[in-house]
C-alpha cells in the first residue's frame, strides 16, 4: 500500500493537511460561526423588539454611555495589543510578544472591572434584568458578553503563561496565539455591535 | 487544541483511558451508541405510556398505574424531548458520524480527540440532567417538546418548576456537545482526507453527515440565546416571552422552529446517508447520479433555512408571510425528490440480496415517502389551517423520523456491526426484527393520520372527551395494539444485538465485498484504524464495472498504469 | 372512496380549504403510488438469482444527461405540480385568512385555562357597556351571516380550532387576533382547542350553535329581555 504514495499521482502526504489550512484555524472559524450566530438571533431579536416596542427611550437614557465608551476603546486598544503580540510573536520577539499579551490580559480586566462598576450602579439605582424589557435584553446581552470576555482572558493568560516558559514557541503551538487572537478579536467585533445598539440608540 | 496528528500512536493503556474517557473515534462512536439505544428504551416505554392511555384511557397502564393529564403531558414532552435529541441524534450524527468520518476518509481518528471526547460526555451529562429532570418535585418539563411560552415561561400555567429549567439546561448542554462534535466532523473531514481522497469520492454517508453538520451549526445559535432568554424569564424576572411583562410569546416560537426546521434535516440527512451506503452494496451497482445527491443535498440543507414559519401558518403572525414560506416549503419535495428517486433508480436493474440491512435501507424509504409527501398537505398554509395541531401531524413527523432514525439506524447497525464488534449478527433474528419493525410501524401510524384527518387535537389525554370524535376511538386502539406488537419486534434486536457480541461468528475484513475505505482494515479496525494510510484511486461505488470479473473494485485499488509505474 | 376522511364541511370557505386537500391527495397520491410501485417492482424484478444466476447488475451511474432525464423530467414535472399546489392555496388563504369582509356580528372570544368566554356587544352594538353579554363555552351565531371574532388569551396561547367550520386560529395572549367565519348550515359544532395550554387541554371544549334567523333572535330574547326588539331589528338589518 505505502507504495501507492510515492506514485505519481499523489504528492507526498502528511497527515491532517488535506486542504492546507492548519486544523484549529478550521476548527476555530466554525465554532466563530456558531457563536455568530448564537448573537446574531439575540441581537436580531432585540432590535426587532425596539422597533416594534417604540424604543424604549425611556429605559435606555439610564445605560452610562461614557462607561460604555470608555470600555469600547479599552476593547479596541486590548484587540491592538493582541495582533501586536501575535506579530512579536511571529518575528520571533518572544519577550515582547509576552508583554503585549499581558497587557491584553489586563485591559480585558480593565474592560470586566468598568463593566462591573456599571452594573453595581445600575442595580443600586434600581435597575435589574426585571426593570422592562430593555433592561432584560441589556443584561443578558452584555453578560453573555461578559462571559465570552471571561473566556478570553482565561484563554490569553495560560498563553501568557505558555509564552514566559517558552513552550509556546514550538511549531505546533505557536499558532494557538493566532487562534486566541481570532477569538479576542470576535469578542471585540461582538461589543462593536452591542454599544451603539445598547448605550447610543 | 492538540491533534490526531500530534498524538503518540499507541492505544492508551488503562481500562478507564480505553473504555470510559477514551479519545478513541471508534469507541466514543460505541458510547454513543449505548446510550442512544439506552435512551431509546426511555423512549419507547413513554411511547408506550402514550399508546396505552389514548387507546384505554379509563383503565390503569400496566407497569405503571393510572395517570393524570399533567403527567400525560410531561410523559409526551420527555418522549419528544428524548426521541429526537437523545435517541436520533447522538444514533445518526453521534454514533455514525464518529465511527464512519475518520474510517471513511482514511484517518487515524477525528480531527480533536479530547473534543471528541468532550462531546460524549456533555451529550452524556444532558441526559443526566434530563433523567434526573424526570424525578424532580413539580414533576419534569410538561409544556411539550416545542415548549411553547408562556406555558414554558410562567410556572404557575403548569405547575412544573424545576423540571422545566432542568430541560432547558439539559436541551442547552445538548446543544453544546453536537457544536463541538460538528465542528470535530468538518474540520476531520476537510484536513484528515487521505492521498486521493477528494471531496468528489466521499462515500455520501459521509457529505450528508457533514450538510447535517454546517446547517446545525448555522441553526442552533438563535435557539440558545432563546433558551438563555427563557431561563431568564423563569429565574431572573426578566420578560422575553411573557406578555404581562412586555415580552413576546411568539419569538420563542420563532426562535425555535429556526433551528426547530433545519433541525429535522440534521436528522434525516444521516439516515439517508446510511441508506445510501447499504443500497449500492446490496444492489451490487454504483449510486445513481451521485453528484445529483450531493447538490441536492446540499440545497435541502439551504432551503432548510427558509421555511421555519410553516410550523406558524396559524400562529397569530403576519398572514400575508403565510404564502411566501408555503412556496419555500414545497419546493423542498424538489431536492427531495430527486433524492428519493435516485434512490429507486439505484435499486433498478441491481442483482439484489435482501440482508437485514438492505432490508431496513429499503423499508425506510418506503416509509419516508408516506412522511414526505404527507408534509406537503402541512406546507400549503390554506390545508394547514384545518391540519396544524392535529394528529395528521403527529403521524407525518413519525413517518419521517422513525424511518431515518430506525429504519435507517438499524440498517447502518447491522451493515457496520461487523466492522464495529469484529463479529456478524444472527440474519435470521435481524429479518424477523425488519418484518415486526416494518408491519407494525405502519398499522401504528397510518390510523394516526386518519385520527387526524378526522380534526382530532394532538396532545389530547382523552381521545373520547370531544363527542366528535367518540366514534374514532378504534382507530387508537388498533395503533397501540400496533405499538405492542412492534415491542415485541425489538426483542429479537435486542438478543442479536447483545448475543452477537459474544456469538457471532467472527467477521472478515469485507464481508459484504464492499468498496469504501472502512472494509480496507481489520475487522474491527486497529486502534488508529489503518497500518498504511490507504492511498484512495477511484470512486466509492464502482460497482459490476463492465469488463471486471469482480463486481467491485474497492477505492484503494490503483489504475492499471499507476500499478505499472509503482512496479518497475 | 376517501370522501369521509374529512368531518363535513360547513363554512362557506371551508370548501376552499378541502379542494386545495384533495387536489394535494390525488397529487401526491400519484406520485406516491408511482414511486412506490417502481421501487417494489424493482425490488421484485431484479432479485439477486431471479434474473437467470450469474446477471450482473446494470452499471448506470446517472452520470450522463441521457440517465439523468429519467428522474429530472418527473421532477421537472413535480416542479410544476408544486406550483400549482402554491396558486391553488395562496387564493384560498388570501380569502380566508386575508381581508375580513364586512361583518354583521362581532363577538369577542377570550379564552382561558380551560374555557372559551363570548362576549356580544349586547344590543347597542359596542363593547364595554352595561347590556354586554358573556356566555361561558357556547357560541350562538346566526346562520348565513358573516361572524367576526376578536381572539385574546388571558393566560397562554390556546387554539380556536372547529373542525366543521375548517377555521383554526391561534389565541395568544398579549395580542388581539381577528378571524372571521360564516355557516349556512344550522346545528352544534365543537370547539376544540389545538395548542397545548396546560393540564385541562385536552377537555377545553366549547360549541359554536349556528342558529337560523328565528332561532337566533329567539335566544336574543331570553338573553336580552329588554330592548329586544331594537336589537332583533340590528341584526335583521343587514
Ligand atoms: C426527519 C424529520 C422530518 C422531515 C424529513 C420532514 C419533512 C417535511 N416536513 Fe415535517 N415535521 C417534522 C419532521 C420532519 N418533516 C416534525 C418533527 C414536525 C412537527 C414538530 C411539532 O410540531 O411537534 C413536522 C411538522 C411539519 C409541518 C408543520 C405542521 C404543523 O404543525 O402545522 C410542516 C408544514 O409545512 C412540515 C412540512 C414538511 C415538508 C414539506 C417536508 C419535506 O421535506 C418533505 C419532502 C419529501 C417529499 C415530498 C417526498 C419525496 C418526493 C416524492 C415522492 C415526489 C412526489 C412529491 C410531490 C408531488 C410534492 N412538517
Ligand atoms: C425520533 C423521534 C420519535 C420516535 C422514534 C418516536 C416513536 C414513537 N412515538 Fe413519538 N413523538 C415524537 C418523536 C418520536 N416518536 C415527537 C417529537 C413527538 C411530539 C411530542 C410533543 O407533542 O411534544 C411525539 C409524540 C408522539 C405521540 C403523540 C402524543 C400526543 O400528541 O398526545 C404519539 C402517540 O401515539 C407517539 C407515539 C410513538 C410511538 C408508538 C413510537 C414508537 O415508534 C416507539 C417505538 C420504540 C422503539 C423502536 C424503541 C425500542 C427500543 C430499542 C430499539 C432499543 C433497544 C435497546 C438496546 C439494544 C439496549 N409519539
Ligand atoms: Cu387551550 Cu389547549
Ligand atoms: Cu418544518
């Protein structure tokens, strides 16, 4: 049998490389699919909702929409630092690669820590999952959020960790930094969406 | 996420990391199995509940004892629950899909093993949860398998409090472990393929479990957040599905027949895979217009996308949507058509042996054909009027569900079995199995539709409690004399299946002198499945070619003029 | 020979709802019969041993337009069936479920677990006033006239389904759902609630008593004492 492989017809074969594309990059760009869609239907809901409910406007001028502007750009700045690390990572700068992962970690602390000052505010001036539909779709929204957030940096850490002791610069790890990243930045496009429909509209 | 490719290659050694958190495709294939066709007993005594109190409402259920409307709906809601998300599919995607990818592109084992792993023992958890669901104070989930707001919503409609949430996590934990096994199938069969093995030579079983795969990764979403939503309603106070607090009931309806619809496909797609792969083989000729199938597989996935709202003709929504989703509907007997044709056109001029397998692929398209067409009564949203929620509808959906799931799980069962266990199962218990199986299913669920075509509600306690209907009740009687008949159909199953294990006599590699990639190793498969990657030459049917003395040629074996090059 | 599959039919647009079956019936009736019979012919015709021992089987693999017009052309066909299945039925649901046409009676259905609540406007013809009427689970209307009725649900989603009439409409709650329906034929039709609403589901009954002019007002009379005479002329009007 194994003869057959060095025919002609058949360029010589490894494992697991049918189409090229590394297995987690394929596998992370389905789980990103279904994850699009798991928001897509709540954000599709929720707008339908509004339109259909005549906004809400009263509800929703009490969100703190200088928070939620300040934690956009801690979420844009924490996707910078992520495809910075990654290309530190890629040339080879190991040390620096580690630093910009950090520093990812900790805007996602950063962006977790605002968030939770906001609901602790929201909850002391009343405002619960149960004060009306907006405040429903808003907690479930930004919490489900905030659980990916939490996944996220769960994720970057133990890269961080790997990255210090250098076991992830080996050949088949190394582009687990490329996944984390892939994920960080859907996180990020997700709270894209989420401010302006949930703090300016 | 370690890979296959990166695994160290020998079996693992310990009884726990073989058997129990095994890594391995082909035994978390047999665990999926075992616990579909434990579930399947869960879901064939609820059945059981249901035909004995529709056809003697009055007298005590044997083995059980006398029970109320609020139990009749729970027991109708876990049989649903059951039937469709721990019976078909951990038995179509999860046992199949597991055993057959890998096997079948010529791969040592899936893509992500310990996903794989992780899979199993999510889905396993779920029906943990579910079971435990059943036993709970409040008694378990009764507002149906659609779970319909507010009735799922608002505990004071049922009386059910933490059956109903136990479902919701159970259906939630569900859903997670076939994401995960989905995304474990496409990445295998995208980057496992072995040398030669291009999409255009993959068995079909192989392109319907991976269609199966994309539309229930596309369709879930929406449900997931819609069951977040509704465990928010019943923990956190909020109100998505509950009027007197704002909400909407009919999102819930929405969000769940968009996954509700692509997900009977999920279902139905691997059945006929599995049909298709026993047909060519019995038939001893090649499938008829295989890229036809493909295509029209793949557009039935599509067209899945867009006809949710014909389970809603009648729900209060915008009646001018109503036409639009009926014509999306019925163009969908286009693609399926051309399946089910192909399909007798396989058949046609075959030199056919009725094995159990065959004989199982061929009753299940027999039968599906009733399903099929019976859904186009539904779609046409004027008809659906007078159909929708009666039990013309019940036996629709069992004509199309029991056929891909045992119909076509049995004949996948007892065509791979010898591949799976290394040893054949008994043919003459396996043809009385069929025959019990086949005959019974019909008386069952052909009064059913007569029962609905007569304007009886489904999901009624009491056929008899609507004078107009009183002079039907017969009808039930015969189903439920029907459904104990087909139980005892099982019983020989059940003795093949357990003592073929220890009995049979041991298969060889290829006992059906089939062609694809599984029946090229060992019976059973080696861990890591193959001593060589097999290099795959040609198509997966090739059939009685003319000019062969063989009436197949198995995938592996090479054109005449690589075998010259390899020679000298 | 399946005529009696369907209970009878008497609403005027219930006749539109059974010629759009039967069309599907014998449709996919025949198609049905069809595929059915070439595969048991098939399996029959060409078992292994009953062609004559040592016949291979044919090798077609559908591959060639010549093989493949043998399952297009039926389904090119089936295509057009489908189409004409669409045109029969969007007619039909745009009279029924489309524009509701001018009404002489409007009632009010509320339903709750586990009954059907009728509310007339009693004889001043509006809703909210003193000479309101409710009957609990029976529904007299009179016969000949256009019906509407406005559907809510005080608790879960029920459905208002009379199979006699060929009307079922979803009652969900928080919305206000009108549907109209017209019987010429007097007698006592079943209500029989299609949407599982809970332990009582299966005995949410209710009738609708289609009743002729004189029937009808008769009733009015023992329901409305008073005022009877300005009311009876109401209805007769139209
Ligand atoms: C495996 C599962 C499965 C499959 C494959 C199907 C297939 C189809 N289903 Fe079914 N369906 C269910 C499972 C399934 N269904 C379930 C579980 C429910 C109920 C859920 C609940 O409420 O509890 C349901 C309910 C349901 C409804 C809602 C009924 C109601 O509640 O009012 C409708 C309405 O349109 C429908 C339509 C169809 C159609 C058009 C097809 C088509 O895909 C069928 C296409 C196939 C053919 C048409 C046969 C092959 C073609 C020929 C032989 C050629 C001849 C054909 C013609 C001339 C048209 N189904
Ligand atoms: C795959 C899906 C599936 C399957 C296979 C079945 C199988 C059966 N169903 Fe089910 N049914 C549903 C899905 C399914 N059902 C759904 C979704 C509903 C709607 C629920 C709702 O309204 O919410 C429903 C509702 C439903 C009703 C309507 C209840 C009502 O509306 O009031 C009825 C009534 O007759 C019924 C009967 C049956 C019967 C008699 C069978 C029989 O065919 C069962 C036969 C049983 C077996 C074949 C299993 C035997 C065991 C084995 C083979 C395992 C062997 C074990 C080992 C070897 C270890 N079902
Ligand atoms: Cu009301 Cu069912
Ligand atoms: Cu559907």
């Amino acid at each position: 049998m194994s003869v057959g492989i060095e025919t002609a017809s058949h360029k010589a074969y490894t494992e697991g490389e049918t189409t090229g594309i590394p297995m987690g990059k394929i596998g992370i760009w389905w789980f990103l699919a279904s994850e699009v869609m798991v928001f897509g239907g709540l954000i599709g809901a929720y707008v339908l909702f509004r339109i259909a409910n005549g906004g809400w406007a009263d509800q929703a001028e009490h969100v703190n929409w200088r928070l939620g502007a300040i934690n956009t750009l801690v979420l844009v700045t924490s996707s910078l630092t992520m495809i910075l690390a990654l290309s530190a990572g890629r040339s080879g700068r190991h040390q620096r690669a580690a630093n910009f992962l950090l520093a990812t970690v900790l805007l996602g602390l950063t962006f977790l820590g605002i968030k939770g000052v906001e609901y602790s505010r929201e909850i002391a001036e009343g405002f619960t999952p149960a004060s009306g539909m907006f405040w429903s779709f808003y907690f479930l929204m930004t919490g489900l959020h905030g659980i990916h957030v939490i996944g996220g940096i769960v994720f970057n850490a133990t890269l961080y960790i790997a990255a210090v002791r250098g076991t992830l610069w080996s050949e088949h790890h190394e582009d687990r930094l490329e996944f984390a990243g892939l994920y960080w930045h859907f996180v990020d496009v997700v709270w894209i969406f989420l401010f302006p429909l949930l703090y300016l509209a | 996420m370690e890979t296959a490719a990166e695994q160290h290659h020998e079996a693992p050694a310990g009884f726990v990391r073989r058997y129990i958190f095994s890594t391995d495709h082909k035994v978390i294939a047999k665990q999926y199995m075992i616990l579909s066709l434990t579930m399947a007993l869960i879901g064939g005594f609820t059945a059981y509940l249901i035909r004995w109190q529709l056809a003697w409402p009055e007298t005590d259920i044997p083995g059980w004892g006398p029970i109320g409307p609020d139990n009749y709906n729970a027991i109708i809601t876990m049989h649903g629950t059951v039937m469709v998300f721990f019976v078909a599919m951990p038995f179509l995607l999860g046992a199949f899909g597991n055993y057959l990818i890998p096997l079948m592109i010529g791969a040592r084992d899936m893509a992500f093993p310990r996903l794989n792993m992780m899979s199993f023992w999510t889905v396993f958890t779920a029906s943990v949860v579910l079971t435990i669901s059943m036993f709970v104070p409040g008694g378990p989930a009764a507002a149906g398998w659609t779970g319909y707001a507010p009735l799922s919503d608002n505990p004071i409609y049922t009386g059910v409090t933490w059956g109903q949430n136990l479902w919701i996590l159970a259906l939630a934990l569900e859903f997670g472990s076939f994401l995960m096994g989905g995304i474990n199938f496409l990445t295998t069969a995208l980057n496992m393929r072995a040398p030669g093995m291009t999409l255009w030579r993959l068995p079909l079983v192989v392109w319907m479990e991976l269609t199966a795969a994309v539309v229930f990764l596309l369709s879930v979403g929406p449900l997931i957040a819609g069951a977040l939503m509704l465990l928010a309603d019943r923990t956190l106070g909020t109100g998505f599905f509950r009027p007197d607090r704002g909400g909407d009931p009919l999102l819930w309806e929405h969000l769940f027949w968009f996954f509700g619809h692509p997900e009977v496909y999920v279902v139905a797609l691997p059945g006929f895979g599995i049909m298709l792969e026993v047909m060519p083989v019995f038939a001893r000729k090649p499938i008829f217009g295989y890229r036809t199938m493909v295509w029209s597989t793949i557009a039935a996935g599509l067209l899945s996308f867009i006809v949710w709202a014909h389970h809603m003709f009648v729900s209060g929504m915008d009646p001018r949507l109503a036409t639009p989703f009926s014509v999306t509907t019925i163009l969908i007997s286009v693609p399926f058509a051309l399946l089910v044709f192909s399909m007798i056109a396989t058949v046609w001029g075959g030199s056919i042996t009725l094995t159990t397998p065959m004989l199982f692929a061929l009753g299940g398209l027999a039968t599906f054909i009733i399903g099929g067409v019976t859904g186009i009564f539904l779609g046409s949203a004027t008809t659906d009027i007078f159909l929708h929620g009666t039990y013309f509808v019940v036996a629709h959906f069992h004509y199309t569900l029991f056929p891909v799931t045992f119909f076509g799980g049995f004949a996948g069962l007892y065509y791979w079995y010898p591949k799976m266990f290394g040893r054949m199962m008994n043919e003459t218990l396996g043809k009385i199995h069929f025959w019990f199986t086949f005959v019974f299913f019909n008386a069952i669920f052909i009064p059913l539709f007569a029962v609905g075509t007569h304007g009886s509600p489904r999901r009624i306690y009491e056929l008899s409690s609507y004078t107009y209907l009183q002079p039907f009740q017969y009808l039930h009687v015969i189903a439920t004399y029907a459904t104990i008949g087909l139980f005892i159909g099982q019983l020989p199953f059940i003795v093949n299946f357990i003592g073929s294990m220890v009995r049979g006599k041991r298969a060889a590699d290829n006992p059906w002198d089939a062609n694809t990639l599984e029946w090229a190793t060992t019976s059973p498969p080696p861990h890591e499945n193959f001593e060589h990657i097999p290099v795959v030459y040609r198509d997966p049917y090739e059939y009685s070619v003319p000019g062969e003395n063989e009436d197949w040629i198995p995938q592996t074996r090479p054109e005449p003029q690589i075998v010259y090059a390899a020679a000298d | 020979m399946f005529s009696n599959l369907l209970p009878p039919n008497v609403s005027t647009f219930g006749g539109d709802v059974d010629h759009t079956f039967w069309m599907i019936f014998w449709i996919v009736g025949f198609w049905f019969v069809l595929a059915e019979g070439v595969l048991i012919y098939s399996i029959v015709r060409y078992r292994k041993g009953s062609t004559g021992a040592g016949t291979r089987a044919m090798f077609l693999r559908g591959d060639t337009p010549r093989q493949l017009a043998w399952i297009f052309i039926p389904v090119a066909i089936i295509l057009f069936l489908d189409l004409a299945i669409d045109r029969a039925g969007a007619s039909a649901w745009e009279r029924i479920k489309g524009e509701i046409p001018p009404s002489d009676v409007t009632i009010k259905v509320t339903a709750k677990q586990f009954n059907w609540n009728f509310t007339y406007p009693g004889p001043d013809g509006k809703f909210g006033t003193a000479d309101d009427i409710t009957a609990e689970n029976d529904l007299h209307v009179p016969a000949g006239k256009v019906v509407k009725f406005e559907l809510q649900s005080e608790d879960v989603i029920h459905s208002f389904f009379v199979p006699e009439l060929r009307l079922k409409q979803d009652v969900v709650p928080g919305r206000k759902i009108s549907g109209w329906f017209q019987s010429d034929i007097p007698g006592t039709y079943e209500i029989a609630c299609s949407e599982l609403c809970g332990f009582g589901h299966y005995s949410m009954h209710g009738t609708v008593i289609v009743q002729n002019a004189k029937d009808y007002s008769a009733w009015l009379h023992d329901t409305w004492p008073t005022k009877f005479a300005a009311n009876s002329a109401s209805v007769k009007a139209n």
